[in-house]
C-alpha cells in the first residue's frame, strides 16, 4: 500500500513491511493535509495519524480525502473533549485508553474504537545484578500533579530515593536500564508511558490499578506489579528489596512481553490487521466538516488554539443544524473571550436570538447538549429566569410532569449536575473549566459553577462525593469533601473510613491509617465491627490493610484531617471542600512526552 504517515513513529515499521511510505511531520496547528499531499504529489491508500505529545497537529480536508484514515489518539485521558469530535474523522480510532472510549455516553462514542497501546523500546537485556539503582522515580513534579508529589514524599522517606525531573529521554532509558524497581503514578488513573518504558528496560514495574487496558498489556504478579494504595506499594517494594530474585524475574518476563509484542513492528501490524477488518466509516461531506468544527472549538473554549475573531462563530453557522452544532454555537455566542465577564443575557444578541428561537420553535426540545448549552449559558450569567425553561423543556419532551423545581442559579446547577452524572457526561478530562465565562457540559463542570453560587454546604458536597466516587482521576477533590464529610456531625464511620481509604490511594499512608484506625474504633463501640473488617477485605483483599493497622504506630502521626503545619507544598486538602476552578481541569503532558 502507499501510507501517509503524519506524526507517527511506524513508518520505518510499515517500509519494513514493504508497504511505500510518506513519514510527515508538520509543525503544531490546523494543517490542509490535502494540500500536503498534493504537494508531495502523494495519493495514499492509507493515512495514518499519530497524536504527538508537545505540538498537536489538526488535519483539516480529511473529510474530502479518498482513501481509509486512522487515528491513533495516544493522550485520550487529556483530551476526550475535542478527541471524541476529531476521531469521527477516522475509519478506526486507535488508543491506549479503550476503556475511557467505551464510557462515553452514546452521542458521543466513536462506533470502531481500538485498543493499541504505545510501543515500547527494543532495548538490551541486563542482568538486575549489574544494576546501581533499587528504586528510580522520573517525572514532573508541580501543583498539577499533587498525588505524584505525594508518593515522591513516600518514597524519599521510606527509601531516600529522590525523584528526578527534566531528564532527558535517553538518559532516562539509560537509568531505567540501570533500576532494579520503577513505581509509577498515573496522573488520571490510566496506562502510561512510564510503564512501557520501564518494562522495555527489564525493571519490575509497580503500578496502580487502571484497570482491564493495563491489564490487556501485561499480567499482574508476572510481568508487573499492581498495587491498591500506597500503603500496598510501600509492601510489595519491600518485599521486592527482600526478595530481588522475584523483582528480576518480573523485570524479564515484561522485558520478553516488550519484545515479543510490544514494538513498532507489532503496533504496525496491528493497525494494518483492524484496517483491514474495519468498514468504512469516517465523517465525510457536512458530517465531516461539523466533526472538524467542533473539534476546533472545544480546542478554542480549551486555550489550546487560537482562530482569528470570529472565525469559529462563521464557520459553526455555516454548518447544517444538528444538536451538536446548535450546542457549539450557542457556546460560541455565550462564551466571551479570557479575562472578559460575560454580559446579561440580553445584551449579548447572538445567544439571546438563539434562546429565543429556540423557546418559540421547541427544536431539540428533547435533546440534553442543546438544553443544558442553553441553560449553562444563562446559568454562567447567575439569570435563573433565563435558565428555568430549558430544564422544563427537557423534562417535558421527556414525558416528567412534574420535575423539581430551580429555587436559585445554585440549586439548578445541583440539579443540572445530577442530570448529567445519571448520563453518564460526569468529566472532561483535559478540559480547562472556567465558572467566570464557560457553559458547563458536564456534571462536574455544573458543580464547579454551582460553587460560585454560593456552595459548600452539605447538599453541595454529597453531590461531589457522588460524582468523584466514580472517577479515579478526581482523587484529590474526593480526598477534600470527605475530609469535611466526616468532620460533619452525626457523620457515620464509613465516611471516615472512606476518607481513610481515599487517603491511601492518594499515598498520604500514614494519615489514611490515622482515619481507618479512628473509623475502626467507631465501628467497633457502634456493635459494627465485622462490618468494618468486611470493609476492609473488600479494598485489601490481601490483607495489607489488617497489616497496616495492626503494625506500631509511626513516629510522627498526622494532625487532625490536615497534613500539619510542616506539610510543605505537597499538603493534602484541609477541611474547607473547596474545588477551584482548575478542579475541573488536567494538567498538559510533560515536556518531554510522558504525563
């Protein structure tokens, strides 16, 4: 076949494989791939996109280019905001995180997503004997990443191992090929590079559980080591210091899984195989220009692209109108530019003009992007007036007589926010929500402005606490609210185990001990006990936590739900159950590619 491969690192695997190969790499930004290849005189079979991690390319024309297209979208846990618009674009959407795929609400899952993981690295075997280092720890430490910035305190305190940052790539291949044991943080709870790359340099690596995407890559107590907490991680790396001929044969046999399945040469094939397999299916004509637009959009609302004024607006009404790019453009018209406050409803005509119509026609009465765009948009504007008849609308279309009804602009966004988590549209990962200027989409982003309005109290929280019990990568903001929630009177001791628990995960183990320790003795004058010790089992089925509480209390014991007044930039959440608007964001990947 001739493939145009734009950003990716298969192409010497496809020319190895005989196919004729176009290895592009444009700069960052909006690119007119047809354009490209006409250039290069170029018509391919196949093309080929590979999301790279410093500047993101953005083919535009592909909805007018003939041949099969794949995707491979290798930072989805960043980015599912603009990716879920932009993979439509594509026969096949390839990524490391099918799992985040297959949860997306049905409008807005691509119909052939894939699992391919990134490759690993053809590197040489080296005996653990002949290594320097027992635990090495490489990535960016910053306000973005406080769980990673809590299991470098751990690991410093019960290993002095010092965590390095900015490393080169080579030399971090180099030190990992010199590590015995490599723990790894994921920033959302997903498959990351530092997996792979440890596994490519023979090291035993110790990972939290992300779930069946990792699992689809290596086997755990083989090939790899997954952990439920940091108290579990800090077990197991003792027990691998104790035991290294253990840590050695983990450390090979994820070295052989590496080369066996995990190359260039095998993702390449793997591409070619569901290619092969897969229908024709990428947005073509006006689908595929409304696929692009929103894509650029949510890009735009992001700050991860800058269009000339009014580029967007022109381009999303010159779209035909379907829920999806009537919710666009009514964002485009509600959403003033960073740093601006938007104006009433009424001073701002494109949104009153859309609202309008939209009351008088009923379109989309029953669609829930349209309803919650529109209320979001009046909601940012604290004009409950302007906002009620969007949820009634909704409801009626819906066929429920007799809904709840908005007291306030802060009650209809915890309304709005229960909505949207029973639809599944509980996140944007990756999305910059901003509660001064952005319609809220999803349920947290509805908490986030609901804050603004005044929340805090316990109604506020439950629904917090409701929403990050579902997402992993919202750890921090659940280790806030339930240091409140347990602080409130009356509060029972499962809410003060669940802050323990929530504690461990985020490795601020000793003060998760504190709290299970405190719920334990609750439990226990309460007549509860087994139900506490059941509770137990269930999070540490390998009894790490019964190990945990029965162990000699350490020297130094955290102070009460803080981390004390030697925390240091690391703290963990005090009592205020606050999320800031950042709460509803995640952090870009690192400089040098890994998150």
């Amino acid at each position: 076949m001739r493939i145009a491969c734009v950003g990716t690192h298969l192409a010497a695997a496809f020319r190895r494989m005989g196919h004729e190969v176009l290895d592009l790499h444009p700069p960052g930004g909006i690119v007119d791939i047809t354009a490209l290849l006409d250039a290069r005189g170029f018509a391919p079979d196949l093309l080929v996109q590979q999301e790279t991690l410093g500047a993101r390319v953005i083919l535009a024309g592909l909805e007018t280019l003939r041949c099969r297209k794949a995707y491979w979208a290798i930072d989805s846990h960043l980015n599912m905001h603009w990716h879920r618009h932009y993979a439509r674009l594509f026969d096949v959407a390839f990524t490391p995180h099918l799992s985040l795929f297959r949860a997306l609400p049905p409008q807005w899952r691509h119909p052939r997503p894939v699992h391919l993981a990134m490759s690993g690295h053809d590197r040489p075997w080296r005996p653990h004997a002949q290594r320097d280092h027992d635990i090495s720890m490489v990535g960016v430490l910053d306000r973005h990443r406080p769980l990673r910035g809590w299991l470098a305190d751990l690991l410093r305190q019960h290993f002095g191992v010092q965590a390095r940052q900015g490393v080169p790539f080579a030399e971090m291949l180099r030190l990992y090929g010199d590590t015995r044991l490599i723990p790894n943080e994921s920033i959302g709870f997903e498959v990351n590079f530092r997996l792979t790359e440890g596994a490519s340099c023979g090291a035993c690596v110790l990972t939290p559980d992300v779930g069946p995407d990792q699992d689809a890559l290596f086997d755990d107590g083989r090939e790899m080591v997954v952990y439920a907490d940091g108290l579990d991680l800090l077990e197991k790396l003792r027990f691998l210091l104790r035991k290294p001929d253990v840590a050695e044969r983990i450390g090979r046999a994820a070295w052989e899984r590496v080369q066996g399945q995990h190359l260039p040469d095998h993702r390449a094939a793997t591409v070619l195989r569901a290619m092969d397999e897969a229908p024709d299916g990428a947005a073509t004509g006006a689908d595929g220009a409304e696929a692009l637009w929103l894509a650029l959009s949510h890009k735009q609302r992001g700050g991860m692209l800058e269009l000339p004024p009014g580029t967007l607006a022109a381009a999303l009404d010159a779209l035909p109108e379907t829920p999806a790019s009537l919710a666009a453009r009514l964002r485009a018209a509600a959403e003033p530019s960073k740093g601006q406050p938007p104006l009433p409803v009424r001073e701002t005509p494109a949104l009153a003009v859309l609202l309008d119509r939209l009351l008088a026609t009923g379109a989309h009465a029953d669609d829930v992007d349209v309803n919650v765009a529109a209320a979001g948009a009046a909601l940012v504007r604290g004009d409950l007036k302007a906002a009620k008849p969007f949820w009634y609308r909704l409801h009626q279309a819906r066929q429920v007589r007799e809904p709840e009804k908005p007291r306030s602009a802060y009650h209809a966004c915890l309304l709005w926010a229960e909505l949207l988590r029973r639809e599944g549209r509980d996140a944007q990962p990756g999305f910059t929500y901003d509660p001064q200027r952005h319609c809220p989409e999803a349920a947290f982003e509805m908490l986030v402005l609901a804050q603004r309005f005044g929340g805090g109290d316990l109604e506020w929280m439950r629904g917090v606490e409701r929403l990050t019990s579902r997402r992993k990568a919202l750890t921090f903001y659940r280790l806030g609210i339930l240091a409140r929630l347990a602080l409130e009177p009356g509060a029972p001791w499962r809410t003060q185990a669940e802050f323990g628990l929530t504690s461990l995960r985020a490795y601020r183990v000793e003060q998760g001990l504190h709290e299970l320790a405190e719920a334990g003795r609750r439990a226990t004058a309460d007549g509860q006990e087994r139900a506490f010790l059941r509770l137990l089992d269930g999070h540490g089925p390998g009894g790490h936590l019964r190990r945990g509480l029965e162990a000699p209390p350490a020297a130094s014991s955290p102070t009460a739900r803080g981390a004390g007044p030697d925390a240091g930039p690391n703290a963990a959440p005090d009592a205020k159950a606050d999320i800031s608007p950042e709460a509803a964001s995640a952090p870009t990947a690192d400089g040098d590619g890994r998150t």
